[in-house]
C-alpha cells in the first residue's frame, strides 16, 4: 500500500541529488572562468560531475540519463561564460553556442555513466580497494573532449578549457610549460576525481562498513578517504616539479608603444565614420605616447586600427602616413582591413610599415578567422538566415605562421582569435618569435568578461612558450604578460591609453614546445581503450562471479 509514495520520494531524491550535482558542476566551472575567476574551484569542479556520473551510472539507461543530466551541467557552465556572445550574433547566437560547447559535458556525464565503476571492490570490512581505474578515465575523457571541442566543428571553440582556470597564478599553472594547457586540464581533472573519490570511498565506509579492532567510525572513514586525498597532495606537489623554471632571456630587449586608441566614440564631422574616427584616435594618441616618452623601438596600432584597404579609401592612407611622420618613419605594426582577391572577401592582417610611403613590408594574415562572426560557412545555403547578414564579407584565412622583424625583435604576429589555438603560437615561436603580440578588437562586446576570457588565453600561452606576450586591444583590455603568467600592465575598457614597455627577448623554448598537442592525444588514446575495454565487458569476456568482482559493480 505504502510503496508507491516511497518509491516516489525515492526517485523525488533522486532528481534533487542529480539536480544538485548537475547544477553544481557547471556553475563551479563557469566560477573558476573569469569574470569571478575562483581559480581554485578548477581543481574541484569535476567532481560534482564525476560523482553526478556515478549516481547515473548505477540505474536504468545509463547513456541517455547521463547525457541529459550532463547537458544541464554543461549549460549552466557555457550559458553565463559565452553570454557576451549575444552583443554581435543576435539573440540567436547565444543558445545556439552554449548548446553545442555543453554537448561536450553532457558526452563527458554519459560516457562516464557507461564505463560505470569498472575494477572497484570491497574489502571484509566494507572499505574500497582498487577502483583507481575510475579517475583515470574520468582525467583521460574529460581531456579528450576539451581537445576534440577545440578542433571541430568549424575549426573548434576552446572558450572553458579547464587549464584557463589556472590563468591567474592557480597552483598547477606551471604545468603548461612542459605539458601546455590541456596538461593543466588533466591536472585539475585528476584532482577533482580523486576529490570526488575519497568522499565516495569515505561515504561507502561509513555507511557499510565495520570498524577494525581497537578503532573508531571516524577513523575508519579517514582510513578510506586517505588513499584519494594523499593523490591530491601528490599531484599539487608534482605540478611544481613538471612544471619547471621558464628559459632565460637573451639580454636584449624591445621598446614598444602599443596603442590603445579608440573610445569608442565616432566623430559626428561631416562625411566621419567609424573607420575615419578610430584611425583618427590611434593617431591622436599615438602624438601623446610621443610627447610623452619619445618614439619606441616598434609601435603597434591593434586589429581594426586601420578598418578598410587604404588603396582604396585615401583619408586611412593619408592617416597612417601622418603616424609614420609623428614616429619617424616607424616601424609601425599596425592591424589593417585589406581586400580580398574577389568581391565580397577581405583580409584581417597585421602589416609593417615604415618611412613614408606606405609599403607593406611585411604582413601576417589572420588564420583563424571567427566562424560566423567573420565569415560564414556554407553561405550559399546559408545566406537566407536574417542573423547572418550581419556579415556580408567573408574575412579569408592565413596559411602561414609570421614571425615579423622590427626593431631588435622578432614578434609572433596572432590576431585576436588566433590566441586560443595553442598550435598557432607553437608554429610562431617554430617560425622563430622571441616575443609574442596579440592584436585584438573586442569593442563589439562591450565591457563584458570577454576581454578578461581573451587574456586569459594569453597568460596560459606565454607559459607555454617562456615569452612575454603583448596583448594589444583597439578599445581594452591591454595587458603585458610575463612568461610567469603574471599581469605586470593593463588597462581598461573604452579608454585611449598606451601601454609602454621594453619586453626581454628570448629564444630558448619550453617542453611544451616541443611536446605539443602529446598529452591530449594521451587522452584520446586511454579513453578509447576505456571504452574497448567496456565493449568487451558487455560482449561477455569473462561472465562468473570472479570477473564481475574484477570489472566492477554497478555497470550499468
């Protein structure tokens, strides 16, 4: 008579616990990611996930509920970081791109669920033994899927890699260097699963299991959960050893001026427009930064600093040479608009200039332009959809890593987007950069966390590679980002200002350099025998009761 209601309250618990896990995951890692930046909820956010897994995984249809409970999680962690999006794609844009970054979690919570709790046993008291196959594949999957939803589709997205939670000085930042972002990921990973571990092995104990002789419950619980909690003191103390000592400048150094010169205003003159008023800005704060501290070595003028071909609009032309008089002949790095080899096409590029006639000395063309934001794909089928009129030209894409000559330094020219690839600036410093510089336009995203998103990518990177990075934005945020990570300069959002600085070169580089894409591919590689090992576990190797013991309980 009673069990109805009882196995009502029974699954009613059950969604609150789920509810709770999901909720709690997603919104730990969304926390741990600038704006609040709670780096230290990056070492534990996987574990709401990992033990949100494990409740799944020991009822009916393992896959479909572990998915759509990890979906959730995964919304609530991309929806708020990606909310900036919504400035420039229309409030279509928004859903459209939480949804598909949260598909990777809610992968990540179905996967987990299926592999279920393989290897994991009791022993005579009660207490956990083995299992340490489980944190594995929960490091090794959750990597494996950061790395395939920073390649595909459409080149990738890499916003909310767990190694970003680590940008602002996090203990286990220094991995980067010898084994790069997604090494961070796996650290961070490891360690919420070994969290996540002992308050599983600790609970089974208290709830099941028998004290020993001349013990207490308490003790017996600490018992349980060492094991797991001593793994995180292990890794805490490895991150500090992998990581190393970033390689020793040259000597020489680089003065260089970057100029941070439109307000966002566009001058009501006749005949202005946002083109005209931004070089215009460049131009009247590049004569400040001159008055100021004389002409630097190198000066670089952001992406979008010149906003259309000056072949083809002489007032730009005609601005461009007034700064090259105002620096003495350069050189000038400067972002620039060219156009492209057909109608409706252009090029987002960043050219040396120098003396006065306005020669395109050297030039690094943007190689990862922004899918639908500067481009869009398929536009033939595509063209129809309203929101995508909002980009009517298709910005082409670079094929050639840049290391640009100017002044005493070699500069490893990115351009906005091109930051987040990790491959992008290996192939820099491959093609010889002592010293990397980012140019960058986030003024159609307002005063959101963006800006801070975008240098975080940044800190990560002049970890990775040993080089101080220049993040040089047209309206904010600027930054000087030393190969510690560290933030020595910055500025604001929608102010003219110059960041002023002599940047040491260097040349030696680091393990990741060197080590590349090896860990995610590590990653890839045990997850997929993870999953083979699960698919020959359901076909029947090994049916008594000796091999249920060994693959585990609860296999969903």
């Amino acid at each position: 008579m009673t069990s109805g209601p009882v196995v009502g309250r029974a699954t009613a618990r059950t969604r609150a616990r789920r509810l709770a896990l999901a909720l709690g995951g997603g919104l730990a890692l969304y926390a741990a990611h600038p704006p609040l930046e709670l780096g230290w909820l990056g070492l534990v956010a996987v574990a709401p996930l990992a033990a949100l897994a494990r409740d799944v995984g020991r009822g009916p249809r393992p896959l479909r509920t572990g998915f759509g409970w990890g979906l959730l999680a995964g919304l609530a962690f991309f929806g708020p970081l990606v909310e900036w999006i919504r400035f420039i794609g229309e409030w279509v844009a928004w859903p459209l791109l939480a949804t598909s970054q949260a598909l990777a979690v809610g992968a990540f919570v179905a996967g987990l669920a299926w592999w279920g709790e393989r290897g994991e046993a009791t022993d005579r008291r009660g207490r956990l033994v083995s299992g340490w196959w489980r944190p594995a594949m929960v490091t090794a999957w959750w990597v494996a899927l950061e790395l395939m939803r920073s390649h595909a589709p459409l080149g990738g997205f890499p916003w909310g890699v767990l190694g970003y939670t680590q940008a602002d000085g996090g203990p286990v930042l220094q991995v980067a260097r010898t084994l790069g972002v997604l090494g961070v990921s796996a650290w961070c990973a490891a360690i919420g699963s070994c969290v996540e571990e002992a308050v599983h092995r600790a609970r089974t104990a208290l709830v099941g299991g028998i004290p020993a002789e001349g013990s207490g419950r308490a003790q017996m619980v600490f018992d349980a959960g060492g094991v797991p909690l001593g793994a995180v003191l292990v890794l805490l103390v490895t991150a500090v050893l992998v990581g190393g000592d970033p390689p020793e400048p040259t000597g020489q150094v680089v003065d260089v001026g970057a100029v941070q010169g439109f307000d966002g205003v566009v001058s009501p003159a006749p005949g202005s427009n946002r083109a005209l008023s931004t070089a215009d800005g460049m131009l009247e704060t590049t004569a400040r930064m001159v008055a100021e501290g004389g002409v630097p070595d190198v000066t670089v003028w952001p992406e979008s600093a010149i906003d259309a071909d000056t072949d083809r609009v002489p007032e730009l032309a005609q601005t461009l040479r007034a700064g090259l008089a105002l620096l003495d002949g350069g050189p000038l790095l400067a972002g620039m608009v060219a156009d492209g080899p057909r109608p409706g096409t252009s090029y987002n590029q960043l050219t040396r200039f120098s003396g006065d006639d306005l020669e395109r000395e050297a030039t690094y063309v943007k190689r990862r332009p922004v899918p639908f934001g500067e481009y869009v794909p398929y536009r033939r089928y595509l063209d129809w959809f309203p929101p995508l009129r909002r980009t009517p030209v298709d910005r082409l894409a670079g094929d050639e890593a840049v290391a640009m000559a100017a002044g005493p330094a070699r500069f490893g020219a990115l351009i906005c987007y091109d930051i987040a690839y990790r491959s992008m600036v290996r192939d820099a410093v491959a093609a010889g950069a002592d010293v990397l510089l980012v140019v960058t336009n986030n003024s159609s995203y307002g005063v959101t966390a963006m800006s801070d998103q975008h240098i975080a990518f940044s800190r990560l990177r002049a970890v990775e590679t040993g080089r101080h990075v220049l993040h040089a934005a047209l309206t904010g945020v600027s930054a000087v980002i030393d190969p510690e990570g560290r933030v020595t300069q910055r500025t604001g959002h929608f102010q003219q200002s110059v960041v002023r600085v002599e940047l040491p070169l260097v040349e030696d580089t680091t393990p990741a350099q060197a080590l590349g894409g090896l860990v995610g591919w590590l990653a890839v590689a045990l997850a997929a025998a993870g999953a083979l090992t699960r698919l020959m576990g359901e076909r029947g190797v090994g049916r008594g009761p000796a091999a249920r013991m060994a693959w585990g309980r609860g296999a969903g």
